[in-house]
C-alpha cells in the first residue's frame, strides 16, 4: 500500500461555534449509544493488497466493494479513509443504518446545534471525518448515523421540537 498512516490523536476540531444557547439538556440523557455498534469486532482488511492513492478510491471501495456507508464526497478525506482502514475510524454497514427520511427544518434540528452537543460522546466521532476544515457533517449523513448509533433518537427529537412549534 502506497500510504503512510500516522499515529491518530483525537483532538478537537477547531471551529468556532456561536450558535444559540438553547441545548437538548433534559433530552441528553435519554441517548444512549447503540452497545453492538460501538463494541463489535471490526473486521481486518489485507490492506498490503489494496492499492487506493485517491479519495474517490477510498469511496469506491468502502461503498461499492464493502458496502459501507460512507460521508458525502465533499466530506470524505484520504485521511479518513486511512484511518478507516488502520480502524481508528469506522464506517456503517449499509445493511444496519437506520435511515431518516425526513429531517423538519426547524433551527433547534441544525446539524451544528445538535453536533455540538453529541460530538465528544463515546463513539460519536469514529464515524466521522475531523471536521476542521469543512465544518459539520451533511444533513443526510450526520441524521442517519446519529439514528443508528443512538436508535430511536432522532425521532424522540423531532417529536420535542414539534411539539414545541405546535404549542406556539
């Protein structure tokens, strides 16, 4: 394999974040992660056999050959792609998401709200990109993952937030 991988640190992912102060607090406790997702064996790929130099490889293979769900093209990086594969990051099996199909575009379901809140819990991050650069994670993405890992979560959400607006 052509690539190098270096020793991976988790850090924080230097954005500044000014956003309300409203925050899911009460609801925070009510999300647990998924113990079989966060515990299981990952599998071991022959990585001396791959040959993968680009981001677009990376997605190819970790979608079309392993049937992953990976982030976004604008999202996924070499990086993250390497570290999938030193298992220091992880990808879903496309066959254990838990899709979400429809996101209400109310400001307490924004992706930055909810990130900040849920990104340091144990977990969380492995499947994720570092968001330095781009930011927070799509829409799609973070709302599918989020759903797997936390089961149910999303949908207990959605129905505080609606409750909230219908009561206004």
């Amino acid at each position: 394999m052509d690539i190098e991988i270096e020793e991976y640190k988790e850090s924080e992912d230097g954005v500044d974040y000014d956003g309300d102060s409203e925050d899911f607090h009460d609801m925070e406790e009510a999300f647990e992660p998924e113990p079989a997702l966060l515990n299981r064996d990952i599998r071991k790929i022959p990585v001396t056999k791959l040959q993968l130099k680009t981001k677009d490889q990376f997605i190819i293979f970790f979608r079309d050959t392993m049937k992953e769900y990976t982030p976004s093209p604008r999202e996924f990086t070499k990086e993250f792609g390497q570290n999938v594969l030193a298992l220091r990051k992880r990808l879903l099996k496309l066959s254990e998401v838990r899709w979400v199909y429809y996101i209400p575009k109310y400001r307490e379901l924004k992706v930055e709200r909810i990130w900040r809140q849920f990104r340091d819990q144990v977990g969380v991050r492995k499947y994720f990109p570092n968001y330095t650069e781009i930011g927070f994670p799509s829409r799609a993405y973070f709302f599918n993952v989020m759903n797997t890992i936390f089961p149910g979560s999303i949908e207990r959400m959605i129905q505080e937030v609606q409750k909230i607006h219908q009561a206004v």
